[in-house]
C-alpha cells in the first residue's frame, strides 16, 4: 500500500503541543473550536492524531514562499 504522507503534493502536517496550540489561538484572537476542521480519518493527518489535537499544515507558496494553516482534528 502507498504511504500517502510521502506523496510529493501532501504537505507537511504536524500535531502542535498545548503551549504552540496557546500562542497560535492568542495571536488570532480565536478559540480552538473556532478553526477550520479536519476529519481524524484523513490520511495525509501523521499517526496519533487524535480528536482535539490542531494540526499545523505548512504549504508551499508561490506568494509567500510558504503558507502556515491550522485545523482542528475532529471524529
């Protein structure tokens, strides 16, 4: 089976700690629910992602050599 996690055109997904998690909901004034979702299914999430983590995406821009999304793991 393919790893999709590999795949070239998957962005980088890492699972952020409470204190990042803090610092990322202070500077744009939100509550975790508040952040868009992300199914705990989906298989571009690394392993142990699990509901009520944020995950931090890290996409590749063309604009702004690099664009930094957060998602909430829903079930």
């Amino acid at each position: 089976m393919v790893d999709v996690t590999q795949h070239t055109l998957v962005p980088e997904h890492n699972v952020l700690d409470e204190e990042t998690i803090e610092e990322v909901l202070a500077e744009y004034n939100i509550d975790r629910t508040d952040l868009p979702k992300i199914k705990r299914l989906d298989p571009a999430l690394p392993d142990g992602a699990q509901p009520g983590d944020v995950v931090e995406i890290v996409r590749n821009s063309r604009t702004a050599d690099r664009a930094v999304v957060y998602r909430l793991v829903v079930e």
